[in-house]
C-alpha cells in the first residue's frame, strides 16, 4: 500500500486562506540489507521529497530508489548483468531505456492537511500529464492505483480527488488559472537534486559518475548535468 508522506517540508503558492503545495517525490522501496553506499533510515514505502537540499545520505536513499527501479534482468537487447555487486545493481539503471522513476507528485492542502500522494505504478517520468487537464480534454491521465489519484476541470476550478476508487475520497480544489504556476516549482526541485546528485556521485561512485549522472537524468526526463 502507498504511504502518504514525504520527509522534506513543504514548500506552496499561498491562496488565501490556505496553502497548495506540489512536490516532486520518490518512493523508497525496501532496502533491507543494502550497504553498496551509504542511505539514509527513510521508511520503505514512503515518499522521499526531491530538492537540492537533501542531505547526502537522502541522495544516496534516492539514487538507490531509482537503481531499484529498474533492477531488471536484462534480456536479449541489453548486456548481461556483471557479476560485481555494485556494477550488477546499476546496471538497469546505466542501460535500460526508457528509466521508470516510482512517484511523481505529492500535493498538500495545508489547512486541512488533505494530501494527494502518486498511485502505485505512477512515474515521476510521466509528470507532464498533468497538463492535460488544461490543454486538453478537462482530465489528467492515469496517476496510478491503491490509491487512485485523479485530476479533473469543473469550469474554473480543478478538483484534485485523492483516491477516486473510494466512495468518500477527499479532493483539493484549485482554481485552474492557478494551477499552471504550482508544478512550475517542481522542475526546479528536480533540477536542483539532480545537481546535488551530481556531485553526490562524483565523491561516492567514482568509477560510474558520469554515467549515473546521465542515467539520473534521463530517469527524470532532465537534461544532463555537466
């Protein structure tokens, strides 16, 4: 089951008299037992907020997360899966195209505290999706399930239900002039981890960093870093 929560504070564009906030998050999945580098303890099954102020073992939570994500035996397209532990764990990540990123984004109603979270199945990959209700026919695309998010225009104003399979969901309603600017925030969230992630794998995977770098970007749909 999805958890409801992301470490990192909130960050929003002020309505009065409450607070959106839209965050780019990352699911951590189970990381019993794992010492490739060093993590931070962030509860599997929760969601790790993405920004440029992550401490360095919250990187190495979120590099792990996105290594996992695509820890898939490789098939007849791509290169067998080294024996070395490090190398056998990045190797998804370093060769699999196109890269899942498990999350996407997280809105809080801060007064009432109503927290929209990312489905199972949802990737911060498909993040642009959420244009749709504006640019298109009124309803976002899929955001995933248990729970089912959705995102839907009523005239002015855009409803936000948090888990649209339930038959007394809460929802966030925000004025659809509105919600153009509370995304914008999260593409300088990620590009800002990806900087901190950077460098981040410069000092802990020497012998990777340019390609961890690369795949970090790619994962997120950024450019790369230099």
């Amino acid at each position: 089951m999805k958890a409801t929560d992301a470490r990192a504070p909130a960050k929003g564009l002020r309505h009065d008299p409450w607070v959106i906030t839209v965050r780019p998050v990352l699911e951590i999945p189970s990381h019993e037992g794992f010492d490739l580098w060093p993590i931070s303890d962030v509860e599997p099954y929760t969601f790790l907020a993405l920004d440029g102020e992550l401490t360095p073992d919250d990187v190495g939570t979120a590099v792990m997360a996105l290594a996992a994500c695509n820890d898939i035996d490789p098939g007849d397209d791509r290169p067998p899966r080294p024996a070395d532990p490090l190398c056998g764990f990045l190797h998804g990540l370093l060769t699999m195209d196109p890269l899942f990123a498990a999350g996407g984004l997280q809105v809080i109603d801060t007064v009432p505290g109503t927290r929209l979270v990312p489905g199972c199945c949802s990737g911060l990959e498909d993040r642009g999706d959420w244009w749709e209700v504006l640019d298109g026919d009124g309803s976002a695309a899929w955001f995933g399930h248990g729970p089912s998010p959705a995102v839907e225009r009523h005239g002015s104003t855009v409803r936000l239900t948090v888990d649209s399979g339930a038959d007394t969901s809460q929802w966030i309603d925000v004025p659809a002039t509105e919600l153009r600017h509370l995304p914008a925030g999260t593409e300088k969230d990620l590009a800002d981890f990806l900087n901190l992630a950077t460098r981040w794998a410069i000092g802990h995977l020497p012998d990777h960093s340019e390609r961890v770098g690369n795949a970090l970007a790619r994962a997120l749909t950024l450019p790369p870093r230099n």
